[in-house]
C-alpha cells in the first residue's frame, strides 16, 4: 500500500493518502475522505488528453519547422541559381562586348586597307603620270 502525505484541508495536518484504496485519513482530526475514481479518471483522461494534444502541437512545429528549412533551402538554392545565371549573362554580355570590339577592330583594318590600297593606286597612277609626263618631255625634246 503506497502512501502519500498531503495537508488537511479541515485542520491542516498532516493526511495520508492510500492511493490503492483512493482513501486519505487526516492523522490530527481523523477526518475520512474517499476520492471518485470516475473524477479521478477523468482528470488522468484530460491530462493524457493534454499530453496528446502537446505532443501533436510539439509535432506539427517539427513539421512546419522542417517545411520552412526546406523553404529556406530552395530558396537560398534559387538565389545560388539566380546569381549563376546573372554572372553568365554579365560574362556573356562582357564576351559580347568584346566580340563587337573586334568586328570593329577589322572593320578599322579592312577601312585602312582600302585607303592604303587607294593611296597606292594614287601612287601607281601618279608615278606613271610622271614617267609619261618625262617620256612626253623627251619626246619633245628630240622634236623641238
């Protein structure tokens, strides 16, 4: 038989409590009491009740706690992917840019070319001028 000691609610003293026989005995006025095991079942279904009710709460928040971290992780996965794809658009972009200063660049080349070889035809037409300008002077020359 196990026993409790807890206050008399009458005089204060000292009461024992037979938790076998859901008696309590005051050891001062000798005042009885014996419990309602119905009362006494109800509160140990409420407090399993509320254990359960606890532990279902302790579990959603493990759940929404998880589905948040795997939020967290597709969206920091997204900003990884994000900034992938902003640094290749800036390297293509930069890669772009250069390919344009290239063209650009022959572009001057082929431009130069053209006013070298037309300086050239200028040279050609005007050396020529020149020897025929001095076969003219000869000619006269031995004319004249």
């Amino acid at each position: 038989m196990a026993l409790k000691s807890y206050q008399c609610s009458n005089c204060g003293a000292n009461l024992n409590i037979d938790t076998f026989n859901l008696t309590a005995q005051c050891d001062y006025c000798g005042q009885k009491l014996t419990f309602d095991t119905e009362e006494i079942a109800e509160i140990f279904e409420e407090r399993e009740k509320t254990k359960r009710m606890k532990a279902a709460e302790e579990e959603q928040t493990k759940r929404r706690i998880k589905e948040e971290e795997e939020r967290t992780k597709r969206e920091e996965a997204q900003l990884k992917h994000d900034a992938e794809v902003k640094k290749m658009q800036s390297d293509t972009d930069e890669f772009m840019e250069g390919a344009r200063r290239v063209k650009d660049g022959f572009e001057t080349v082929r431009s130069v070319t053209n006013t070298v070889k037309t300086i050239a035809i200028c040279v050609v037409v005007g050396i020529v001028l020149i020897v025929a300008l001095i076969a003219l002077i000869n000619i006269l020359k031995h004319l004249g």
